[in-house]
C-alpha cells in the first residue's frame, strides 16, 4: 500500500464505496462517512471482511475508509492508501460487564490501558 498525498472528504463525496453489511448498523453509517455527508454514500458493494474489501478496492470497484492504523496493517502493492482530510476522528470504547473476572477480559483491559497510557505519553 502506497502512502501519497491527502484527499478531502468532499472530493470522495461522488466515489463509489464498499461498505460493511447492513446489519453492522452504526459501524457501517460510520465508515462511509454518512453523518459528515450531505446524502448518503453510494454504497456498490457489500464486505464481510477487511480482505474481501481490499480485494473489491483492487479491482477498481468502489473505496473504503479505514483508520489510519489499519492502513499500516493491510499493507498491500495494488492499493494506494490517502489521509482523508474533513472527517471527524473516530473514537473507540472498551466496556465490560462489571464482575467479569475471567481472564481473557482482564488481560485485555489491562493491555488497553497500557495502549492509553503509551499514547498519551506521546
């Protein structure tokens, strides 16, 4: 994946893009950018998966938004990864049930909050 000048979101605003499933709800309205647009993205295909997207964006069918870690991530030669400049920064939340002891949960709320520690020590 190639890293090259910057795109405003407002010139993708006429692209066609592939979008999660409709059941992904919020998510899917989220990654096409849908509550920063004046109409609804033009949606040409579906993904279940991050490959099956990339794959669609390789052929030349559509775009997608992904968050600029996971572009690193899914480094590929036949896609060329923007920053998009006009969209909001994205936030994520980590929840769990209080009282879950199980250990699966607990390694992973501690190696978030290293992560939140790590970044705001930047």
């Amino acid at each position: 994946m190639d890293y090259v000048d910057g795109v405003s979101f407002a010139d993708l605003a006429d692209e066609p893009f592939i979008a999660l499933p409709p059941e992904a709800g919020v998510l899917r309205e989220f990654w096409l950018g849908n509550d920063q647009r004046p109409a609804p993205a033009r949606v040409v295909a579906t993904a279940e998966t991050a490959d099956e997207a990339f794959e669609m964006v390789a052929s030349g069918l559509g775009v997608v938004l992904l968050a600029a870690g996971n572009a690193r991530i899914y480094q590929r030669e036949d896609i060329v990864c923007r920053a998009v400049a006009g969209l909001s920064p994205s936030e994520l939340a980590v929840v769990w049930r209080t009282g879950d002891n199980r250990e699966a949960v607990r390694v992973f709320i501690e190696a978030c909050c290293i992560c939140v520690q790590e970044a705001t020590e930047c």
